[in-house]
C-alpha cells in the first residue's frame, strides 16, 4: 500500500528494502524534479496458508492514518494539507470482522483513543492469503461531505450511528500477513468524508 505521483522518468532512482520477518518498502524517485516526483509502497509478505479474519479482528491494534494532501476540487473546493495521525483499533464492540477505534486526543497516546471508526474486513480473496478487496470504513462525516457531494465517482454512502452523528461508509482494500506470528494490517481507501470531493487515506496498523 502506498502513494503515487507521476510517471518515471529515465532519471528515476528505485530502492526497496526487505525486512528478515518479511517487511517491505520500496520507493521511487526523480532527483531531477523541482517538485516531488514518484512513489513508496509498504506492504509484507503473503502468509502461507488463508489468515482466520475472526481472529484477526479480535486482536487489538496500534498504528497511524495517513491522509494526502489534495489539489483544488470540483467547484472551487479548498485544497487538504498532508495529515498523519496516531490511531488504536481493537477496542470493545469489535469481532466478527470489525474493528472498531479512532484517533488519540489531541495526537497523545497516553489519552484514550476514540471509538467512531470502524473496518469491516469482508471475504479474503480466494487466490490471495491475507488480500481483503471488499473492505469497508465507516467514519464520522459532521459536515455530511458524502451526502453533498455533487460530482463524479463517489463511492460512498451516508448514514448515522447509535449515537445520532452522520456517517460516511466508503470500499478499501486490506493487505494483512502475520510476520512473526502478529498481524499487520495495511490498508488503502478514499475518504468521501475528509472534504467535499474526499482524500486518498491509508491506514497501517501494528497488533500489540
């Protein structure tokens, strides 16, 4: 999982880096670019045999959220700085396939983490161990990004929670292996309700 950029150039230099346990990251770059040019990618190594996501989901998790900058959107829409935020999943309420967290108050780890987000992981793919292509994210949408949006390509829905706040539910795709016998979770999805014509997100996420 990881972020893109543009299209290399015969200047472009690549790097990847494999871990012992089966951890990888690779990036590519143009040093010759005035502006950042390129890609990374992290992921780790497909497990031998399916993974039990029950299992999995029953685990509790440490990790961050990271959520791209974005352009001018349709319409004049403001442009997103880059955010990187710590994140704990596994909290009560989860099993089943979901995993229920959120952010840190105030990005302090020592606070105690919220609850109103959640993953719901679905099938594991056939043909490949620990793929996840039909997963799910539900977050807090309080300025109902997803029910406003006019444009092309949304691939959300609305919603509102036990408590009565907007929701926004949007697909992702998870990568999980279990190097050295604990998950780690890697995970890519468009968040519909990050702005009014969304963000690319990506989650990583660690077991305890």
């Amino acid at each position: 999982m990881g972020q893109s950029g543009h299209d290399p150039t015969a200047e472009t230099d690549s790097t990847i880096s494999i871990g012992p346990s089966g951890f990888f990251v690779a990036d590519q770059s143009d040093p010759t670019q005035a502006l950042a040019t390129g890609a990374s990618v992290a992921g780790v190594i497909e497990p031998a045999s399916p993974l039990s996501t029950s299992d999995l989901a029953s685990q509790q998790y440490l990790g961050f959220v990271y959520q791209e900058a974005t352009p001018i959107g349709l319409n004049g829409v403001p442009p997103t700085v880059a955010l990187t935020f710590p994140v704990s999943f596994g909290l009560s309420g989860s099993g089943g396939g979901m995993l229920v967290g959120g952010d840190f108050p105030n990005d302090d780890v020592t606070e105690v983490p919220n609850s109103d987000m959640s993953i719901i992981l679905g099938n594991q793919d056939g043909t490949y161990n620990g793929l996840y292509l039909n997963a799910t994210i539900t977050v807090l949408d309080p300025a109902q990004n997803c029910a406003n949006y006019q444009g092309a390509g949304e691939t959300a829905t609305t919603g509102v929670n036990a408590e009565g706040y907007n929701t926004c539910t949007f697909p992702a795709v998870a990568v999980v292996g279990n190097p050295e016998g604990k998950y780690a979770i890697f995970i890519t999805a468009y968040n519909w309700a990050a702005r009014l014509d969304g963000a690319p997100m990506q989650i990583y996420l660690l077991q305890k």
